[in-house]
C-alpha cells in the first residue's frame, strides 16, 4: 500500500498533467479560431446606402460611385449589393478591381466572396497585367491563388511583343505572369503564327511551352512539334516529339530540333533526317547542322544518303555529309541566237552540290563503290570520286586516281577514269583468272544500266581469256597500243578494236605462268565490295 505522502505526490503531478493538457487545448482551439476569421468587406465609398431584405435576407444596397475593399484588393462599380452575414457581395456596372501595383480587372458583373476571396467577373471583361491584356466574358479569379480562370473563348495582347493569342479557355498565374491555354489555341505574330491545342505562355521570359500538336507557320518554313519551346523575344526554338521542319523544299525531321530563327541555324539532334524534295534525295545522321541562309547542311554521326535512280535505291555513308550552295561567275549569255560573252562579274548563279567526305562508301543492286570522299554536283549531274576510288559494276571493279560519273534522268550514261585507270573482272569463278583493261585514261558507256563500251586513252594494255563457242578457254589474248576501243555484251568484252599502234599475242593456257598475266598495278580487292546497304557501314 502507498503511504499517505506517496499518494499525495502522484495526486500532485496528474494535476499538473491535466492543467498543463487543458492550456494546450485552449491554446489550439483559440488559434483555430483566429485562423478562421476572416475579414470583412469594407465600403469606402457610395452615392447613396440604403438597407433592404432580399429573400429573408437582409443586404445593403450601394448606389454611385462605389468604392470597396478586402485586404490590399480596392474594387469599383456603380451599384452593389453587400451581404454582411456571408461576407460576400454583388456589384454591377462598369466593374473594376484594383490589386498591387500593376492588376487590374474591368468587367460588367462582380460576385465576390470575402471568405474565399474568389471573384466571378462577367460580361465584358478585361484583365490588365503590365504589357499584358487578356480578354474574355467569362473569368473566375482567386485572390488567394493569385490564379485567373476563363473559359468561352479569350484573346491575350501583348503589347510589347505585338503577340495576340486565342483560346477557348485558360488559365493565368498572376504571381508568374503565366498563361495556360487550352483548346483552338493561336497565336499570331508579324512574323509567324502558332496553332496548338495546349501551351503555356510566359509573359515576362516571353517563352511560349507547347504541351501537344502544335504548328508554326512563317514565310520562312513550316514546323510541327508535340512537345517544345519558343521564345518570342530571341527567335530561338526546341521541339521534341514527331517534330519536322519544312523550309526551301526541306523536310527536316528528328527526335530534338533546335532552330534559331534569326540567324536561321538549326541543329537536330538523334534520328536525324532530311528530305530534299528538289533533287529528291534523303540525308540521315544522328547530328545535323543547318544553315538556312545558306541553304547549307552538314551531318555527321552515321550519316547516310539516299536518292532513287534508275529505278532503285542508292545509298551512301561518309563520317561527313555536307550540303552547299556555291557561287559562280557566268561567262556568256545567250541572247536570242547570240552568245554574248559576259563582262559584269555582277552576273552570277550558284550551283548545288553535296560532299561526302571520309570513308565514303555506296551500294547500289548494280553498282557499288568507295573513296576518301565524293562530290555529288546536283546542276550537271555529275558525281566525283577522289582519293583512292573504287567502283563495282557488275563483274567489273573499276579504279583510277579520279573517277567522275556523269548521270542523266536519274540514270548513269558515263563513267570518266583518270589517271592509271584500270578495269578488272573475274574470267573464270572458279579460277583466280582475270581480264584486265589498263590505259591512262578510259570512258565507260552506259545502257541498261551495264557497260557496254569502254574508250581507252593512251598506253593502253588488256589481258583477257578467250573462250570458243562452247564456252572453252582456248588462251589468253595479251595486246596494247595507244588507243583502244571495247564493246562489251552481257558484261564479257565482244570485241577489242586498237586505233593506234596495236601489238598483241594469243598464248595457250598451258603455255603462260601467273606473271605473264596481270598486268603491273593490278589488285583484286573484292572483299572491300559492299554486298547489301548495311555494308557501307563497315570500314
């Protein structure tokens, strides 16, 4: 049992207990109370006051010139009615609240509730934030948000940037200057104009958010994004999510594009593709650089090209693609039947041309090739090889120093090799025998897409197996001279017609030893040949 002081003791601390818990709960329930008064509508100003009953209701009816206040919030109307019990009110006629230094909102009708500091504007509204103006018949504000919301349709002015924006509905986050815009959304400017369903506009960055499909259209080009920004003031552009530039007959498309309107620079970034729909050919790399003024590109990172011609599919990979504008002087002019030589250096065109450069490798079905780099000349379509060319046409590997290809309608007509040129093609598959054509120069002709002629130029040597009728070997043919002249049918040489100096010799196979028959500078180089597009990949 506890003795008489124990007791005492314990009796002592639970009421300490009690008392201290009983102060902390009218500390609680005062501060809750504190928190939910709320203040009251204040009239600063009316004409005329008078007091009436509406519905059981008793209100206070203001006439002329009213002038009222909650917080830091002044509203202005000519007539209203205030509600004392509910701390709300209604107001009517040339409605105006004033809040800060630089909100203001003009509206036929004002409901305004004082506890949740909500205002329902009607009517002709106009919401004033510095240089922007936004409006509308419909807007409900929240003071304690800060957050404007209008719907039916609105129009934002920026009077700064001359940008006028419509909606269907919208909000305004007056504390950020923001808007979010929702449903038939256009944006026009001088310059261009922007249509989306969703966007978000920035009034003090001036950068406009797009948040669905969206277009920009302007005298310059047409884009289309999903998801991006712009910003007004710099021109300056990111677009993500099915976004594709069309501009000077370009289709520009990747998984990030950046543009700079103003210096008309863009850059894409990933999946990157461009589709020149004049000289009908497609540019693919993971970064491209473009220069709109210029009307230049340059893409990198497993680059490719392609381009259909004589009915297929070229393809093209280099470490480098560029795409340029050159200009040129003209030397003549034809007038009438005249040609008049031209003696203005003002007088000048430009040519298109496309350079790949550094491993550049092609694969064709018929035809397929590498160089160090090559110059495709869109004006007189040619397409130039440089730096150790190779080119397969069927049976035949071809090299020289330079090779250039001449096409016409989409289709190769010539093939000019200079420089140590020399044509090599297996004789027999099963055997490591070859024909070879050497000389210094040679011009292969083109129809059906094969070979079917080939003018040697100068030094000119052939080793080639001649076969019966029955398909037999019967030697080896070993001729040169100056000039030569081949024809070619189903890509075996038919006939070998020296112009100048001609000496040959016909020798039996068992007759001559692998030196006697390749020709000084041959190389067989077969395993380099691209077998299908992915190969040009592969170095």
């Amino acid at each position: 049992m506890l003795s008489g002081v124990e007791t005492y003791k314990k009796l002592k601390v639970l009421a300490v207990t009690v008392r201290s818990f009983c102060m902390l709960l009218f500390f609680m329930i005062s501060l809750h109370s504190f928190a939910q008064k709320k203040s009251q509508i204040e009239i600063l100003n009316a004409n005329v006051l008078e007091y009436e009953e509406l519905n059981g209701i008793k209100v206070k009816r203001l006439i002329g010139d009213v002038q009222l206040k909650h917080d830091d919030a002044l509203m202005f109307c000519d007539n209203a009615y205030i509600y004392s019990n509910s701390n709300t009110m209604d107001a009517y006629g040339h409605v105006r609240i004033e809040q800060g230094d630089s909100l203001k909102m003009f509206g036929d009708s004002l409901k305004y509730n004082g506890n949740t500091k909500v205002a329902i504007l009607r009517g002709d509204i106009r919401l004033i934030n510095n240089d922007v103006t936004l409006t509308t018949n419909f807007l409900d504000y929240n003071r304690t948000t800060n957050i404007a919301y209008y719907y039916g349709g609105g129009t934002m002015i920026n009077q700064k940037e001359n940008n006028i924006l419509t909606s269907e509905q919208g909000y305004y986050y007056t504390d950020t200057e923001s808007f979010y815009f929702k449903e038939n959304v256009v944006l026009i400017n001088p310059e261009y104009k922007i249509e989306a369903d969703t966007l978000n506009y920035h009034s003090k960055s001036e950068i406009v958010k797009f948040l669905g499909p969206t277009t920009i259209t302007s005298n310059d080009n047409f884009i289309y994004t999903e998801n991006g920004w712009y910003n007004t003031v710099t021109d300056k552009s990111k677009f993500y999510k099915n976004a594709y530039i069309f501009s000077e007959e370009k289709l520009i498309e990747g998984d990030t594009l950046y543009y700079d309107r103003d210096n008309g620079y863009g850059e894409v970034i990933c999946n990157g593709t461009v589709t020149d729909t004049v000289e009908n050919l497609i540019l693919q790399g993971d970064v491209i650089h473009l220069f709109e003024l210029k009307d230049s590109a340059m893409v990198t990172q497993e680059a490719m090209m392609m381009q259909i011609m004589d009915g297929d599919t070229f393809y093209m990979h280099a470490d480098t693609f560029i795409i340029y504008r050159e200009l040129i002087k003209i030397d003549s002019v034809l007038v009438g039947d005249s040609l008049i030589m031209n003696t203005d250096s003002l007088l000048m065109d430009t040519t298109r041309n496309m350079l790949a450069y550094n491993h550049a490798k092609f694969y064709k079905s018929d035809m397929q090739g590498k160089a160090d780099s090559i110059v495709y000349n869109f004006s007189d379509s040619t397409i130039n090889f440089y730096n150790d060319p190779i080119i397969w046409s069927e049976e035949n590997q071809i090299t020289g120093d330079f090779i250039y290809l001449i096409t016409s309608d989409n289709k190769i007509d010539k093939m000019f090799i200079n420089e140590n040129s020399f044509i090599i093609s297996k004789a027999d598959s099963l055997r490591d025998n070859y024909n070879q054509i050497k000389g210094k120069n040679m011009i292969a002709y083109f129809a059906a897409q094969v070979i079917h002629k080939i003018d040697v130029k100068q030094n000119s040597e052939t080793i080639y197996y001649a076969i019966d009728d029955d398909g037999k070997y019967i030697g080896v043919n070993k001729m040169s001279g100056n000039d030569m002249l081949i024809f070619l049918k189903d890509n075996e040489i038919s006939t070998i017609t020296f112009i100048k100096d001609p000496e040959g010799i016909m020798s039996p196979l068992k007759d001559v030893s692998p030196k006697d028959v390749i020709l000084k500078g041959f190389s067989w180089r077969i395993t380099e040949r691209p077998n299908d597009m992915f190969d040009i990949f592969i170095d």
